[in-house]
C-alpha cells in the first residue's frame, strides 16, 4: 500500500513537472552552441561591462592630465558697491574716471558710493611641472593595467559560462539516460505483474520494481531541478529573458592524446599577470612623481581686466607674469610618498610571483584532473558496455522465470549508474580543459 502511494506521489510530480516544461516550451527558445553562449557573454555580462567602464574612468584620468601642459582660461565677472576711501579710489583709477577734484580730502576721506564692474580674462600656461607630466605618463600605465584586467575578467566570466553550459548538457543527458532506465524498468514491471498475476513471483518481488521505478522517477525530478538552475544561472551571466529556454547544441568533446605537464607552461603574457606587472611600474611612476614634487613648478600667466561703473564699459588694462614655486620643505611628505611608493612595488612584484606559483600548481591540477577524467571515460565506456550486455542476459532470464527480481534490479542499477558515470567524466574532462585554457591565458 506504502509503495502504491509512493508511485502515485511520484506520477503526479512527473505530470506536474512535463506540463510546466509544455507551457515553458511556449514561450521562447533559444539553441546555443558554447561559441554562441560566450559571444553572448562578452556582449551582455553586467560584470564585463562594469570591467570596461573601469577602462574607460581610466581614460578619463588620462584626459585629465593634459592640464599638465595646455592653459586654463577663466572668465570671470565682479559686481561691487563700497564708499571704502582706499577702494573708491582704486575702482575710479582702473575706470579711468579720475578728476582733479576727486583728490580734494574731503572727497577722499569720505567719497560717494562708487559701483565697479570687473571683467576679467586670465591665461596660466604650464611651463615646467616635472611631476605632473610623469602623472600623465602614470596615468596612461594604469589604464593599460585596467585592459589587462578587463581581458582577466573576460577569461573568467566565460570559464563561468563554459562551466554552466557543460552542467546543462550533463543534466539533460542524465534525463536522456534515466528515460532509457525507466522505459527498460517499465517493460520488466509489466513482466513482473504478469508473473504474480500468474503466481510466478511473490508481492514484494513485484513491489520491488515498483519501488525501483519511483527511485528513478525521483532522480528525473532532481534532475531537472539541475537543468532549471544551471539555466537560471547561465541566463543571468549571459543577461537574458528569465522566461527564455536555453537548449545546447553542443556536446562533450573529447580531445586525443594525454597532456603533459611543463614547468614552463606558465603564461607571463597572461592578462591577471600582466596587470600585477603593469601595477608595479605604477607604483615606480609614483616614486618618480613624489622625487619630481621636490623640483620647483614655473607658470606663465595672462590677465586683463575691464573696470566700470555700468557693465561691460569703462577703462582697462593688461598685466603677464612668470610665477615660480618651490617647497624648500614639505614636513617630509615627499619621503613619505616615495617610501610609500617602494612598498607598493614590492606588494606588487610579491603579488606577481604568488599568483605565478599558483598558476603553475593550478595548471598541473587542471592537467591531472583532465588525464583522469579521459581515463576515467575509458573504464566507464568498459563498464557501460558489460552492463548493458549483463542487464540484456538478466533481462531474457527474467522474462522466461529463471532469474530473480534482485538480480533483474541490481543489474539495472549497475546500468543506469555506469551511464551516469560516463557522463560525468565527459563533464569533469571539459570543464578541466576550460580551467587548462583560463589558467594558461589562452
């Protein structure tokens, strides 16, 4: 009675779940290939684009450092009233309103209110700034560092996919085998009933394959719960429609040959390494930059004004000059930068050969990992076929009464379990060759 309601349980969830993905099929499909499926990528990731949109701050910065050597040019208006003595004198000299009578004292001690409108134009050309023409040169090495990264953060984002797409197949292929399964364990069932039904066979050996049926039905719904949240998060990497069905076109690709571990194998033109190398010839710029802060900083500038009582009217004038700054002493912020800057390059060079090591131990992982697996692939290809030919010799026993319900079963499952081995191994020997491909830069 127990296993009679087990299966009713079980049916009910497989109908449930069939109709659900009936009216998913409505609405849109997809067919990708894993090419497809990383082009897609590259073009929607949010978090490749964020990559980029660091590129581009990064260009700003540069735009920024053209200040080292173009002019600034500001315009400038003033508007003021004041009865000051010294002031109303002053605005009527750059007015060029003076009278002789203004300089009678008691017109000076206690002048009318005068207006005053400054109009003013002022040039300051850059001449020398030894720090800020090595900021610019910083500042285009750190945007070269930023491509580095986003190229990293590409690679990772479609190891990401490659991984995800690979799990999708591998699911839907493990449906394929448990339908193969269930087919096979319904044929014997109905066997089964007949040969109770005839006396032939006890009520738990019937059971049994009853029992046998609802484990298999119960690893389908597992399974395509797999497929649903490899393709939710394959469609969040790739940014497309939740309601969207992604079907792989793809397959398992199993190349020939064993790799071989190289100890030179380890990519230094690879982009995470590039950029830690990129970094630390920042750092070397900011410890130039902070020497060059000691020299001193020479400008040109340009300046004309327009003073009236009414706006844009009245007298003006012109005056250019050379300015020339130099800190004798910065309470040794300088040395404290440049010390600052040393240990930003060692952090750098340190970080490089770390993550270089690691490089190194993770390719011979990804290599061993892949050796396994195809060796793997070999013994359970070996074990599939004696399965299927010891499941096909129980499989006639039963039918005529000369083999047991437990021998029927266990050679079933031994079946089922070798298909699902072989697909995993397929699986783990692309992915590894995914992990090969991004520890090694290519």
């Amino acid at each position: 009675m127990k296993v009679s309601k087990l299966m009713a349980v079980v049916s009910l969830s497989v109908t449930l779940l069939f109709s659900g993905e009936q009216a998913t099929a409505a609405g849109r499909m997809i067919r990708l290939s894993l090419q497809e499926a990383l082009s897609l990528a590259r073009e929607n990731n949010f978090t490749i684009k964020a990559a980029r949109s660091r590129v581009d701050q990064a260009e700003a910065r540069i735009v920024q450092t053209r200040q080292s050597t173009l002019p600034k040019v500001t315009l400038s208006e003033n508007a003021v009233a004041t009865n000051d003595p010294g002031a109303a004198l002053v605005f009527k000299l750059q007015q060029s309103i003076v009278k002789q009578a203004d300089f009678d004292p008691v017109k000076l001690n206690s002048p009318a209110v005068i207006n005053d409108f400054n109009t003013s134009l002022q040039v300051m050309q850059p001449i020398y700034n030894a720090d800020a023409a090595i900021g610019r040169s910083m500042a285009k090495t750190a945007k070269k560092a930023q491509e580095y990264i986003s190229g990293r953060t590409v690679e990772a984002i479609e190891l990401q996919v490659a991984k995800l797409y690979y799990s999708l197949i591998l699911a839907r292929k493990n449906i394929e085998a448990i339908d193969q399964s269930i087919i096979t364990m319904q044929a014997h069932s109905r066997e089964a009933g007949k040969a109770f039904s005839a006396g032939l066979m006890s009520k738990s050996d019937k059971l049994s394959t009853e029992v046998r049926l609802a484990e298999l039905n119960e690893q389908k719904l597992m399974l395509h719960d797999a497929v649903r949240n490899a393709s939710d998060a394959l469609k969040a990497l790739l940014n497309l429609d939740p309601a969207v069905t992604i079907v792989p076109t793809g397959d398992f690709v199993i190349g020939r040959g064993v790799s071989s571990i190289d100890d030179e194998r380890v990519p230094e033109k690879r982009n995470d390494l590039m950029a830690m190398m990129t970094y630390r010839d920042v750092a070397v710029k900011q410890g130039e930059m902070a020497k060059a802060a000691r020299l001193p900083r020479v400008n040109g500038f340009l300046r004309t004004d327009l003073h009236s009582n009414a706006i844009f009217n009245g007298g003006s004038g012109w005056m250019m000059g050379v300015n020339v700054q130099w800190e004798l002493f910065d309470a040794y912020t300088s040395d404290g930068r440049i010390q600052e800057a040393k240990a930003q390059e060692l952090e750098a060079l340190y970080n490089y050969e770390a993550a270089k090591n690691g490089s190194l131990a993770e390719i011979r992982k990804t290599i061993r990992d892949m050796n396994t697996a195809k060796a793997r692939i070999a013994v359970a290809q070996e074990a599939l076929d004696e399965a299927k030919v010891s499941l096909d010799y129980i499989g006639s026993q039963f039918r005529s009464g000369m083999a047991m319900t437990f021998e029927l079963l266990m050679r079933e499952g031994a079946y089922t379990f070798a298909k699902l081995r072989l697909n995993q191994a397929r699986h783990d020997y692309c992915v590894a060759r995914s992990e090969l491909e991004y520890y090694s830069g290519k």
